[in-house]
C-alpha cells in the first residue's frame, strides 16, 4: 500500500468483507467472496501491489465517511439496498480506484480453488500439462481451396 | 567518469526480434559484434505459465503495458495523448518474450500503396526483394504453417505443419466457407513439431507470457544461442542513453549505463539501432549533437513521425456450446483476408485482416480485456457464466497510414531510472481508420453470427493494443522525405543503421515481425555484401 503508514483495522475488515458479498454475491454453489474469506487474501495482495493497494485504502476511506453509515454504525450494518446505494455511489464518483478495487476483489475470487471448480476451470499452473488438440487436418481446407488466387498483382 | 570498452565491428542496441537478427547474420559471416540490451536474461521457470498466479501476473510485473510493469528495466511512456498504449517488453528477446508470434506477411501490393491507390508512399523495395529473407526469417524463428493460401502468392514451404485449429478454429472456418469468404491456417513461428532442439508447443493457452518450453519463436532461444556461439557478446542490463557522433556525423560508438549506473562507452564501425519503433527514436532523439542539432540523422525532419500502431477492434462472439475455447495458442488459429485490398466501392482506403483468437482464464474474463468486465452484484453470476470460456475473438487488423502529427517525442519532464527522458507518444486516430474500423466490426458480427455465436460484443478501439510499432524513421530513396535509405542506412551517415519497426513506410495489415525480421536480415546481408571497411 503506498501509504506505508496506513493498515487495516479490524472494522476496515469488517466492511471490506461485506463489500466483497456485494461485488460477488453468493451463487447457487458457493457464498458470496466475503462470506468465503477472501478478504484476508485482498488484504494481502493490496500489500503487494501498489495499485491496488490505492484503490482498496481509497474505497474504504470513502465508506468509512459515507453519511448513512457513520449515523447507523457502521457499512456492514446498513441494510442491503442501503449498502448497494452506497457502492454505486462510489463507482460514478471514484470511477478509477472503483474499478481496480473490483478488479482486486474479482482477482482474489476467480484465484480460489473451490471457484475454479464450480465455473469448471483446471486450477493451477498451465505448464507443463497443456492441452491435447487433435492435429491440424488438412481436408478442412477443401473448399478454401478452390477459390481462385486473388491477391492483387502489382 | 566514463568506462570504455574496446572498439566492435557493429554495435547493435536492442536485442529483441530486429537486433538478434542482424547479430546472427553479421557474426555468421566474422564481423565482432557486441549488443547492448537494457534488459536481462529471463529463465523460462520465471515465466507466469509455471506459476499458478499467473492471470495476476499477467496484470501486474508481466502486464504488457510497460507503465503498468513499472520494471527497473522498463521506460515509461507519456501516453496522455494516445487513444492507442504502446505495448512491449524489455530484456533479452525484447518483445518477443511477449508476443503471440502470429506471423502473416505483407502482400505485394502493400509495397505500392501510392501507386494503387493514391495514399501514402511506395515503398523503395518490393515484395520479391524481400522474399529470400522472410524465408530466411521463417526459418531462423522457426514457421508453422501451409501453401497454397490463395489470398497470398505461392512460396516456400514453411519448416513446421499448421498448428492445431481446434474444434473452435474449425467452426469459424466453417462459417466463412458458407459465407463464401477466405480464411486460412495462421503462420505462426511456434513448434507444431519439434523443431531445432525446442519442444512443440502443448496447447497450453497462454502464449503471450513468454514460452518455458521454448515453443515460441522468442530471440532468446530461436537467435540468440546461436549468435552467442558465434562470438557475439550480448551485454545485459545496459541501458544505451546516446549514440556519440564525430564532427563528420558519422557514428563513433554507444554511451550507456551499466547496472550500477557507471557511464560506458562501447566504440564500434558502425552502429545498428534496433530498440523498436518507439525506443529507437527516443534514443536517437536524445543523441541530439552539433552535428544533428534536432537528432541524429534528422536532416529531414521526419525523425519520430509517422508513428503507425495498427489501432485495433475486438468482435468477440460468445457460444453457448460445450467447445472449450481457452485450449490452444492465444491468438494462432486462422485469419481471414477477404477484406485485405482496396474496395473503390466503400468509404475508405486499404483494408483490414481478422485474427482470429481464443479466450484466456477466469480472471481475464471477470476483469475484461478484449471487452468490458463482467458486472458486480447480483447479475454477476449470470454473466460471467455467459462469457466464460465459450468466446472466439476476431481481433480487426486495419492498415493505418502513415500521418506526421502522429509522433513520438521526448517529454520534458519524465524519465527512465536512469534519468533518461522518457517518450511522449501523441496520436489520432484517422477517419479513414475509423471507418474501416467500422466496416470490420459490421462484417465481423456476420462471420460470428454465421458460426453460431448466441451474442457478439465489440470493442471499437482497443486502447492496450500498441503491440505494433512503426514508421518514426521512414525508409525511403529521398533523403527530403525519409530517415534511412532502402538498405535501412540513414542517408545523413554511413555507418548507422535502423533496423526495426521505425524504417517501415506503411504497415499493412499483419502483424509486423516477419517484415521487421526481413528487413533486419536484408540489411545485414547488405553490410556483409557492400560493407567490408566495417569488419576487422
Ligand atoms: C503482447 C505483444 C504481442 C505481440 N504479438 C505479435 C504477433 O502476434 N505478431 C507480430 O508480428 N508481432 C507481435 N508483436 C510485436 C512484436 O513483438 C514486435 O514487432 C517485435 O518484437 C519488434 O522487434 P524489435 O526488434 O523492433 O523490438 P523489440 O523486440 O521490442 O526489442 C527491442 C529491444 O531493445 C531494448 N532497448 C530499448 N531501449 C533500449 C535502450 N535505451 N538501451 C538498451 N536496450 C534498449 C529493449 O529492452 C528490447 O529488448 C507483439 C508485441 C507484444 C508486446
Ligand atoms: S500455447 Fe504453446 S507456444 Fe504458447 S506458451 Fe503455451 S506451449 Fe508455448
């Protein structure tokens, strides 16, 4: 984070986890990112990576000030439609921080395991497995074939 | 106070798909060559493919956009003034390490455009000129692919059979059958087969991120070896800042900074510029002397003008069937060239070519590159289920024609780390561009419909899409109207040469790397053939 003073309190951690509920809710198969626990792992790579390090410290700023919140003690405490409000908020006022704050939180989410399994992705590293293709099969060039070269002479 | 080195033959700055080429060539026939590379040597378990983080890589130290990377080794770029984000990679291999080595050549017309049609410039070369050495390059690199393409003309047969196209290949080409429309297996310089001692490539997706099978045609493992057994010394982590002239403008040798930021300067016959289209003239810019008072060997004034990008739309088209469209090479399927030449019929000049791509991992698809991000809340699910691993690209290749006020200059105020002013790029996106644009998108949509496509989502200008970078040291016969001759020698000094992307007059519609690695080659032959007071 590139206010090396700034860390996260443990209502900061509170919010955030409620808000990553928002950005992915629950599915049928798994709950939503917060409810998962994902909020430790955003922490961690906002640490690593100035960039969203910035936008997660901005956005939780900006929450903490969010009027409603402060008089009903806190985000994670509005009501759902209240909370939502509060987000879309955000993202028309903060648009850039917004967006890599949800690129944080779509990050954190579709690196975990158990995502990867519902959406049916093979996790872990793509070498050296790869993918069996079959070999290209020259007949499928039959009618391309045919066509007259058109290649303009010069 | 500065270290020198002992005097080379040919220096060549840039170790990337340009310069390997001409330290391969010019050491195969006993000159001393020494290459300043910026970079440094990348081991292939470095690669993201190895790791399992590597989407988040991809986004963050292995991003294309050097201003997102932020490496030591990278130079920032002040894009303020661009639409368009040049794109490329800094080290051993420059940006080969990055690219997905789709290889298509330019036609013959493309060397008469004036001609043809009354825009831009002719070339001072023409297609069969430059045959002999894209088949040198095909081979060098390392070209899968197959005859017989009637939208090109006849050649050689490549080194390597097509890559695999894939079940989602296959239904694509299916669709332009019916359409009565040309399409082609892709030439791409990745392994179909075994080829030189490097693996074939396993279909493993992700070819952007650099190959740790050495399946790609990178520099670092296709040129390089061979070049170093040759003698060549390859310097890493040199960062060349000026290319020192005598009073007579002719080239004494390179300064640079060394890793521990000590000043060196390497003495050489004759010095090779092959930085890309963008670093090239930023440096050749900053070697502004008595001599060259507005750059070196900028008599013309047209040093960092016309800068070409290919600006670039996406077509993506989603399908609702069980093909998995992230297995394979990223962007090496088919093309289609139906709408490649001049059609006086339409609104604009020269045409466009479809590249057509695959899909990449989850997050790719949450945080959206070839179209927007998938929503948050509750429609997310829904959405991401849509996109997920069920798109085919058709990623619009358009010519874009040379214009002065697209340029590249030294901005004032930024710098590398080294304090080197950075490059300021400024660039508009031309009408006639836009409206071929517009015509590949509409047609586009048809050829994705017709293959089944359920939705199709466009991007009408990709803004991380300056992979191709061209044209800002213009080869040509006139020294009036050009920086460097039709050998790619500047006309105001005889021992620089410029080999990369900067000396192309137009850019066509490919992918650039053959031609730039043609041209490297036809000029190394040239120095070997003509330049013999430059070898010891
Ligand atoms: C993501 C991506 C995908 C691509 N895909 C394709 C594709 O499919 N097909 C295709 O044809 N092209 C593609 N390209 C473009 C292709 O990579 C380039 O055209 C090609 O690499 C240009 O070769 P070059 O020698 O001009 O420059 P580069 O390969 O960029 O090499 C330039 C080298 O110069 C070094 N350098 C720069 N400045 C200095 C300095 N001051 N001192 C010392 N060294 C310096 C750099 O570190 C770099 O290593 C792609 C590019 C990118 C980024
Ligand atoms: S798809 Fe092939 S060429 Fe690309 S990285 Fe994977 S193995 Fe290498």
């Amino acid at each position: 984070m590139p206010e090396s003073e700034w860390t996260m309190t443990e209502a900061d951690r509170l919010v955030l986890s409620a808000v990553m509920d928002l950005i992915v809710p629950s599915s049928d198969a798994l709950p939503g990112a917060g409810e998962m626990g994902l909020a430790e792992k955003a922490e961690e790579l906002a640490g690593q990576i100035d960039l969203y390090g910035e936008a997660l410290r901005r956005i939780l700023d900006a929450l903490s000030l969010e009027p409603s919140a402060r008089a009903e003690g806190g985000f994670a405490a509005l009501e759902e439609d209240q909370r939502i409000a509060a987000l879309k908020a955000l993202e028309s006022n903060m648009v850039k921080h917004f967006d890599k704050f949800v690129d944080l939180v779509y990050i954190v989410y579709y690196s975990d395991e158990r995502v990867h399994e519902k959406v049916g992705w093979r996790t872990g590293p793509l070498q050296p497995r790869g993918w069996e293709l079959p070999p290209f099969d020259p007949t499928i060039l039959e009618t391309v074939s045919k066509r007259e070269p058109f290649w303009r002479r010069v | 106070m500065s270290i020198t080195h002992p005097p080379t033959d040919i220096l060549i700055l840039g170790s990337g798909a340009s310069g390997a080429a001409v330290a391969w060539r010019l050491s195969n026939s006993g000159f001393n060559v020494v290459c300043l590379e910026q970079g440094r040597w990348i081991k292939p378990a470095e690669y993201p493919n190895e790791h399992e983080d590597w989407e988040i890589q991809a986004r963050t130290n292995w991003a294309f956009d050097p201003n997102v990377r932020g490496l030591a080794e990278d130079y920032p770029i002040n894009v303020d003034d661009s639409p368009i984000d040049p794109l490329m990679f800094n080290a051993v291999g420059g940006s080969t390490i990055h690219w997905t080595a789709h290889t298509p050549r330019f036609h013959p017309s493309d060397f008469r455009v004036k001609t043809l049609d009354g825009v831009a410039d002719d070339w001072p070369l023409t297609y069969d000129e430059l045959e002999p050495f894209y088949d040198a390059y095909d081979e060098l690199m390392g070209c899968s692919g197959i005859n017989g393409d009637p939208a090109n003309p006849p050649r050689k047969e490549r080194p390597m059979p097509p890559l695999p196209i894939g079940p989602d290949g296959e239904r694509m080409a299916r669709a332009f059958d019916r359409l009565g429309w040309h399409w082609w297996p892709s030439d791409s310089y990745i392994n179909s087969v075994p080829y030189k001692g490097r693996l074939a490539c396993n279909n493993c997706g992700n070819t952007g991120l650099g190959c740790s099978r050495g399946a790609k045609g990178q520099t670092d493992v296709a040129i390089w070896p061979e070049a170093i057994k040759n003698g060549v010394e390859l310097r890493t982590d040199s960062r060349v800042f000026r290319v020192e002239t005598d009073q007579n403008g002719k080239a004494t040798g390179a300064s640079y900074y060394d890793a521990d930021g000590n000043e060196n300067f390497q003495p050489a016959k004759a010095v090779v510029l092959a930085m890309n289209g963008v670093g090239t003239p930023r440096i050749m810019l900053n070697s502004a002397s008595e001599s060259y008072p507005d750059g070196l060997c900028n008599s013309s004034g047209l040093l960092g003008k016309n800068l070409m990008f290919h600006p670039y739309a996406m077509v993506s088209g989603l399908f609702d069937d069980d093909i998995k469209t992230s297995q394979g090479a990223l962007a090496n399927m088919i093309l289609c060239q139906e709408f490649y030449e001049t059609n006086f019929s339409k609104d604009f000049v020269r045409g466009y070519t479809y590249q057509v791509a695959r899909s990449s991992g989850p997050i790719s698809t949450a945080c959206g590159y070839m179209f927007g991000r998938v929503p948050w809340g509750a429609d997310h699910h829904a959405e991401f289920r849509r996109r997920f691993d069920n798109v085919t690209v058709l990623g619009v290749i358009g010519e874009d024609l040379p214009e002065e006020h697209n340029r590249v200059e030294l901005d004032p105020k930024l710098t590398d780390s080294n304090g080197i002013p950075a490059p300021k790029v400024f660039y508009q996106l031309s009408s006639n561009s836009r409206r071929q644009l517009d015509d590949a998108i509409a047609n586009a949509e048809t050829a994705l419909r017709e293959a089944g496509a359920v939705h199709v989502l466009g991007t009408a200008l990709l803004k991380a899409a300056g992979w191709h970078l061209m044209g800002t040291a213009r080869m040509g016969d006139d020294p009036a109207s050009s920086v460097v001759d039709r050998w790619g020698q500047a006309h105001d000094a005889d021992n620089i040469f410029v080999v990369d992307g900067s000396v192309f007059v137009t850019c066509a519609a490919v992918n650039p790397t053959p031609t730039i690695g043609a041209l490297a080659l036809r000029t190394a032959d040239y120095i070997d053939r003509e330049r013999s007071d430059l070898k010891s």
